[in-house]
C-alpha cells in the first residue's frame, strides 16, 4: 500500500485494502489505510465508512478518534 502511495496510484490501493479488511477483519491497521487512501482521494463517505468499521474492532479507541477528527472537519 506505502509503494502505491509514494506512486500516486490511490486508486488501486482502496481495492487492495478493501479485501484485506476481508480477509483480516480484526486487523484495526487496514480499515485506518484504507480511510487514508480515501482522503487522499477525497472521498469522505468512503473513509468515514471505513474508520467506523474499523472502530467496532478497535479497543483502543484510536479509530473513533479518527472517525470524530474526519467528521467534524
């Protein structure tokens, strides 16, 4: 994902991240880069998505710290 970001290639990181949420639900680190990727992209309803996901699964409650940040920006 760092590799397709440093190359601009946004696009074909969402995808990638998208089914590693899949295949590693608990993984708290992909729902955060896929949000990433989604600003960068600046599609917001996508990273919102994606850090709420992510949240339910986070104890440590960074995701919702994200979620609340994006939000209210």
């Amino acid at each position: 994902g760092e590799m397709l970001r440093k190359s601009q290639r946004i696009n074909e990181a969402i995808p990638i991240y998208q089914r590693l949420i899949a295949l590693e639900p608990d993984n708290t680190a992909h729902y955060n880069n896929l949000a990433s990727f989604a600003l960068a992209k600046q599609d917001i309803r996508l990273a919102l998505n994606a850090l709420e996901q992510g949240a339910n699964r986070d104890r440590t409650g960074y995701l919702s710290l994200q979620t609340a940040r994006i939000a209210f920006e």
